[in-house]
C-alpha cells in the first residue's frame, strides 16, 4: 500500500470514528481529565469553571469565576465571606477594586471583590449599595 493510500485510509477512518460521535469538544489538560468546551460558561459551577480559566483551555474556551457577597449581609456581619456568584465567558483577569451592583432578578445590592460583575448586573456605588441596605434593600422593605 503506498504512502499516499495509507494517509487516505487514516483519514477515512478518522471521519468514521469522529461520525459515530467519538470525536467531541474537549480539551485534554495535565492528566486531570477531559473538560467538556461545549458547556456555556454560565452552566458551570465554581469547580468547572476553575476548570475552564484561561491557563488550562484555549482562550475562546476560557470561562472566570465572580466572586461576591450580598451587600447587606455583609454590612451586617462581616464575617461574610465572598461566595461563588456565577461563572462567566472569557479568561481574562477583572481589576482589583471593590465595585458594587444589583442583581437583575432581586434588586438586591452585591458587593464584589473585584471589578468583575456579571452581565446583565446594574452597576451601582457601593455608597448607593449602602443606602440601599439601611432602606430595607434594593427591593424597598425586604
């Protein structure tokens, strides 16, 4: 068989394989395992998005976690850690300045750690994020 025949026949056979579905969006890393690319970012948890940052996937794959806390239970107690708010498109590195917005569903004030705040989140002072809070929350009386 030549050369030319044995390419062919490989890629014949490559075709037939990713065809019955064994090909499919992932991307090996160090030995961990596969991470599955075709999930949308913001179907991930925090585990699966650590997964999925910039350093361990092409960069048009790359996903960041937002981190966050409520506002107001955070003005209340501050042993309020940041929790795990969403997990978000892209790779890049958000700014390291406190910034504050309102989530869309609740109009509940949050309060971020970095300048990272989800889309669709009202950005808002964190001043404003206070007022709020002493009125009862964004939702005027929660």
């Amino acid at each position: 068989m030549s050369m030319g025949s044995r390419a062919a026949l490989f890629l014949a056979s490559f075709s037939l394989f990713c065809i019955q579905g064994a090909c499919s969006d992932k991307a090996t890393r160090d030995g961990d395992g596969d991470v599955d690319l075709s999930v949308p970012c913001a179907d991930l948890g925090e585990a699966e998005c650590e997964g999925r940052s910039s350093d361990k996937v092409p960069e048009e794959h790359a996903c960041h976690i937002i981190m966050g806390r409520d506002s107001c239970e955070a003005a209340a107690d501050d042993s309020i850690t940041w929790e795990f708010i969403l997990c978000e498109e892209g790779g890049d590195g958000d700014g390291a300045a406190v910034t504050c917005a309102t989530d869309p569903e609740t109009g509940e004030p949050y309060t971020f750690p970095s300048t990272g705040v989800p889309s669709g989140w009202t950005g808002i002072t964190c001043s404003e994020a206070a007022q709020a809070c002493e009125m009862g929350g964004a939702g005027g009386g929660n």
